[in-house]
C-alpha cells in the first residue's frame, strides 16, 4: 500500500533534490533541498522555504497532467517537502521547449530576445555537468543514452502536449510560459515518464500585463533576495480560480 510507505535509503543527491527508496522497489521518495543553482552550479544559494515552494507548485502541476492524461512519475505529494514517485531509469537529457527566444538561443543563434518563433522550438541537451550540459541533436542522443528514434519522437510529441497544456494553465493564472526544460525517464516496463520537476527553477515564466519575471532568471540575474516572494507568487496565482 503506497500510503504507508517510507524513506528506506538515501539513493542519491542532485543540485536541489534527494532521492530516497521505500520499501517498494519501484517507488520513491523525492526530497526538496532548499538550494537555488543556476549556471549550470556555479551560482549556489541556500534559500530557506525554496524546497516547500517547489514541492508544493510541482506536485501542482504533476497532478493535473496525470488528471489531463500526461504520464508522469508523480503519485502525490506526501508531506510539504517530499513526493512519492514511481521509480524511473532517468534519461541523462533535458528537453527544453520554447514558446519565446531569450536565454542560451538567443545568445547561440543571435536572435534578439523576446521574438516569438512561427514554430514550437525543442532542443536537446545533454546533461553533464563536466561538459556544461552542451546542445546536442537526436542523433548524438541515440549514440550516447540509451534512447532510440523512435522514443524520442513520442518525446517530441508528448513535450508538445506538456507545452499546450502548461501554457494554457498559466495563461488562465495571467502567466506567459516562455520556455521550459523537461526531463524524462523509463519504468521497469520500458514506459516513458515525465520525470523530475516542473517550477520557477526549470521555467521562464513572465507576467502577461507587466512582463515581470517570476522565475529563477531573477536569480540568475542579480539577487536571490526577493525570489522567495516571487515564488510565492506563482504558488498563489495557481492557487486561486481562474482569472478569467
Ligand atoms: N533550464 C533548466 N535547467 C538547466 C538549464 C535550463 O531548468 O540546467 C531551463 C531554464 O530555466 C529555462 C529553459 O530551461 O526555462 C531554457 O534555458 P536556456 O537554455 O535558455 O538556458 P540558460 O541560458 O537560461 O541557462
């Protein structure tokens, strides 16, 4: 019964997150650190409450894509820092979508930011951080994870789901989705998961009326002193009935 499961062994530690097994070999316990990184590690910050906040938007959001048909590693949250998950094999990439051109593309390809594409823009990213999770395309994926063609086309498409999913909901909370990083994994079964978290840390997120970030690029940018209230912000805004 996954409700009486618990943390049995610390499984592993990444910049912002513990994994912990429970006493069902194919279910997890996924612990919020609350750590801020950016640049890929070399900006570090201890933000008290950062680890609750995106828990609890995560969760959020994870249960209303297993609501909407999206199939993900989420079961549910279990208290304010944990969520029990469905135990996946990560695949070591990150998928990141583009509904507005700022950041790494911006600076990579020369396009001034802010220009909405005619297309939904994927890229890949290899993660490494000893490589500084350099850009790759599908066939360096293949080569290198254990993923084929075929998988990372469903990926494409169910990214592009994920995509009109969130952007809709934010719009609803007066949030454009500028672009988000994904990751996915494979259950014992060889069935892909979205995996990992979906926050202000993994997000642009820009108010509609006002343009304000309400994301980690406030971080990343200058201080971390008023990010808390920013996340706060977006937890409230996808809190309360549409505004529409
Ligand atoms: N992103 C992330 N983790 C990373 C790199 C990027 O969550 O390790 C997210 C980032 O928050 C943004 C999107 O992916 O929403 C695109 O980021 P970009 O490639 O522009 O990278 P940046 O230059 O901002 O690190």
């Amino acid at each position: 019964m996954s409700s009486s499961l618990t943390k049995k062994f610390f499984l592993l530690e990444g910049k912002t997150k513990k994994i912990f097994s429970t006493e069902n070999p194919n279910k997890i316990i996924l612990h919020y650190k609350d750590e801020l990184s950016a640049l890929n590690g070399l900006k570090k910050e201890f933000l008290q409450k950062k680890g609750i906040l995106n828990n609890e938007i995560s969760s959020f959001l994870f249960k209303k894509m297993n609501y909407y048909g999206i199939n993900t590693h989420f079961i549910r949250k279990i208290n304010n820092r944990e969520q029990l998950c469905h135990k996946v094999n990560m695949i070591p990439l990150e998928f990141v979508i583009r509904n507005i051109i700022t950041g790494s593309m911006s600076k990579r390809l020369g396009i001034k930011k802010g220009t909405i594409p005619s297309n939904t823009i994927f890229e890949i990213f290899y993660k490494n951080d000893a490589l500084m999770d350099p850009f790759i395309n599908i066939h360096h994926a293949v080569f290198i994870c254990d993923v084929s063609y075929e998988e990372l086309n469903i990926i494409h498409q169910i990214t592009l789901n994920i995509n009109n999913f969130l952007k809709k909901l934010f719009l609803d909370k007066n949030i454009i989705l500028v672009d988000f990083k994904i990751e996915f994994g494979k259950n014992k079964k060889n069935k892909i998961l979205l995996s990992d978290e979906i926050s202000p840390d993994t997000c642009r997120l820009w108010d509609k009326k006002t343009n304000k970030k309400l994301d980690k690029d406030v971080f990343r940018n200058n201080s971390h002193k008023n990010i808390l209230d920013i996340y706060m912000e977006v937890l409230k805004r996808l809190n309360v009935p549409n505004n529409n």
